[in-house]
C-alpha cells in the first residue's frame, strides 16, 4: 500500500498576505471645523464653483478622494488649495486637514 502513496504532492502552502488597510492612509485627518474623518470611499470632484475659495482654473470633472493625492487631482493635475467638507460643507485649506503629530 506505501506504493500507491502520492510522495510528490506537497504540504498545504498557506500565503498570507499583509496589507495596509485601505482607510489606515487616512488617519490623522479630519476637518478642521466639524473633525469628520474621510475615508477611501470619498469622493471629490474637480469642479469650481463661485460658493469655492479656490482661485479660478479650468476644472476638468474628475471624481477622485482628495486625500489619495494630498489635493491634486487625478485628471488636470491642479494643486487644490481648498478642500470642502462632505459632512459640515465648509471649504478648509486643503494642508489643515492634516492633524500635526508632535
């Protein structure tokens, strides 16, 4: 009966893979004014409106989170100074959303 044993097959292999949880690049920031905190899921849009404190550009629509690329936007590439809350709707500038660490 050890014949008919299967000697080449091996042991289970277990990968484990580690990864960042995807809201975990978000912590240590918040909104100025209200403290909600983004996470991965939100979105933005390039879009200027006049309610916006943002100096005139030639928005180009994108949807992207803000925070993936520290303001910059995925599409035309434009530096947001200014970033509006999803929950209290105030515009913040964009670098005081992220909370300094001592």
């Amino acid at each position: 009966m050890l014949f008919f044993k299967e000697t080449r097959k091996t042991g289970d292999i277990v990968k484990q893979i580690t990864s960042l949880d995807e809201d975990d690049r978000f912590e240590g920031i918040r909104c100025p004014l209200c403290a909600w905190r983004p996470s991965s899921g939100d979105l933005w849009c390039c879009f200027r409106d006049d309610d916006s404190p943002e100096p005139p550009f030639r928005s180009c629509g994108t949807i992207w989170n803000t925070f993936a690329t520290r303001g910059r936007c995925t599409g035309c590439s434009h530096q947001w100074k200014w970033t509006s809350c999803l929950r209290c709707s105030a515009w913040s500038l964009h670098e005081d959303w992220y909370e300094r660490r001592s």
